[in-house]
C-alpha cells in the first residue's frame, strides 16, 4: 500500500453558521447546519486539495450523523473507520460571528458519541497506507476518546509515521483550564509537529512571545513548531531554521476552519514534498517557506468564504500546481 493517506482522529460534528453576523449571540434569528470538527475539517482541506484523507471518529445513529457521513463521502474523505452508536448524539456546535469574522461557540455534547469511541475499537489496519496522523485537544478530556487516541499515536509512531497536534483549545469543554493545559502538555511530547496560535501561546507556555517559547516546546519528539497569528502572518521554526510568512490583506467573512484549513494544507505540502518523519527536522528553509506561504495563500481564500470545508480551495482554485517532489539532498 502507497503510504499517502491523511489520517485524522477526533471529533466530527454540526457547525451551527449564524444567519447574522457582527451582533451578539442572543440576537441571532437562525442557524444553518454545516459540517464541522477541526479533524473533519483538516481531513477535508487535504483532500480538497487532491490528498486522500481518512477519519477516525463516532457519530450518532441520529439524522445529524447521517447528514454528517453524507457530506465526508460527498469531499471524498474515508469514512470506513467511523462508527455509530445509540448510546449518544452526534456533537453540535452552534456559531457565532463577530464583525471582524472571529466567533464563539455554545457545544451541546455531554456527552456526545465521539467522546465515547474507546481505543478497543480501533484496529492496526486503519493505519497502514497512512503518511501523517493529526489530532486536536477537544477529544481528550477524561472519556474514552482520549485513550483511543494514545493508541492510535502508539501505532503512528511505531510505523514512524509522522504526528501532528493542533490543541485548537476550546476553554468552554473543560471545567478547569488547568486540566486542559496539563493533558496538552502530556501529549505534545508525543507529536512531530506542533501548530499553536498566537492566542493560545502565553496560556500553554506563561511566555508572550514565541522565540523564548521555543525551548519548551521543542521536546521530546517535536520537530517543527507552526506558530500562527491571524492577519499577522505564520512562522515555521525547526532546531536549525525559521521562516515568516505574511498574511495577504482580505476581507473576513468567516475565520471558521482557517486553522484547520492551515494545517490540512500545510501537510499536504509536506507529503507533495516526500517529507517522512525522518526528514522533517532537516527540511531546507526555501522548502519550509513555501509550505508556510502556501498554507497562507490557502487560509487567505478561505476566510473570504462562509463555512469551513465548502470554503476550502482546490489547486486550481489557488491557480498552484502540485510542486514537484525535491531530490533527497535538500532535506
């Protein structure tokens, strides 16, 4: 089996869109259901742009996981490792959009039928013909979910496959923000790739800015650390380079999946480029930039968009090309 699948775990649920924006959230008269969940969305970002992508989740028997498998099978992301169960809902996230674009959420899953799919249930199989597992914060709270998804970063890295983590922290899903920050600290040593923004940095690392971060964050397994900051622009920091890319200057309709659309597109780039887990630390600088700057291209056509992965962009969208696969030598 080609090793060319985007593996993602967590959760996958209903996004909940405003039908107005730039009020409060009280004075919002309807809702749109979209497809949502910052694995489902990363999925959805790598295949959109030619990848193949599977997802690792558990969705209720209810019409939303129906609508929600519809819609994975509909952006061509694999839905053969997700199950269903009558013990829980599908999770539902209901969306509101200030005038700048930047939003807030109001969760409805306690609990929900992701937050119970248990590392029993997963087999080493699902994991063969993967390039990258990617994973984010909202799943590991203190249900089985979180255990399912040691084991599935136990396989990736006995396959020497590489490992991302986005924490994507959502404070509203945890009683006490000191549990949240303690079980990201326990998995990030676990990852190859981390992706913070600058909104997250100080309450991860009590420091303000990234370069004196740096030195905790590169532990363990950490090879590269994306750090993101909105309409400032995202840097890219191995142990030997760094790179910035600016932010192109656009009109924000809709910040949902920016992120997520990031880290999709950027490992894409890195599986364009063949980067393994092995040569990730030692990625050319001219090569890491034009990972960060395509990531940036492909978030600044998103948030002129409403939605997350309707708003993603295909190759063609961003008039790129697939950049040939560099000679070994450049790593």
């Amino acid at each position: 089996m080609a090793n060319n699948r985007l593996v993602a775990i967590g959760e996958a649920l209903i996004d909940f869109i405003p039908n107005k924006t730039g009020c409060e959230f009280y004075e919002v008269t309807g809702f749109s259901p979209k497809l949502g969940g910052a694995p489902a969305n990363v999925c959805g970002a790598f295949s959109r742009l030619g990848g193949t992508s599977r997802l690792i989740t558990q969705l209720g028997t209810d019409p939303f996981g129906v609508k929600i498998l519809r819609e994975l099978d509909e952006y061509g992301i694999d839905t053969s490792c997700i199950s269903t169960t009558d013990r829980a809902n599908t999770a539902l996230a209901f969306v509101s959009l200030a005038k700048d674009g930047n939003r807030t959420f109001s969760f409805y899953r306690n609990p929900s039928a992701d937050m119970l799919f248990s590392a029993e249930q997963i087999e080493d199989n699902w994991f063969d013909d993967m390039f990258a597992l990617h994973f984010c914060s909202v799943s590991l709270g203190n249900f089985p979910m979180k255990e399912a998804h040691r084991k599935a970063i136990e396989i990736a890295r006995q396959k020497q496959k590489l490992v991302s983590f986005d924490p994507n922290l959502r404070f509203q899903l945890w009683d006490d923000p000191g549990s949240l920050k303690k079980t990201v600290w326990d998995f990030i040593p676990l990852s190859d790739i981390l992706k913070i923004s600058d909104e997250e940095l100080f309450f991860l690392t009590d420091k303000k800015n990234i370069e004196s971060a740096l030195p905790n964050l590169f532990t363990h397994n950490v090879k590269l650390v994306l750090y993101t900051c909105g309409s400032g622009g995202a840097y890219a920091f191995t142990k030997s380079n760094s790179v910035f890319s600016p932010a192109d200057s656009v009109s924000v309709k809709d910040t949902t999946g920016a992120g997520d659309g990031f880290i999709g597109s950027f490992l894409w780039k890195l599986y364009a480029y063949g980067v393994t887990a092995k040569t990730l630390d030692s990625m050319h600088e001219s090569t890491l930039k034009e990972c960060l700057d395509f990531s940036n291209a492909f978030c600044a056509y998103s948030v002129q968009h409403y939605g997350a992965i309707p708003s993603y962009p295909t190759q063609g969208e961003l008039q790129i090309q697939s950049p040939p696969k560099p000679i070994e030598k450049e790593f």
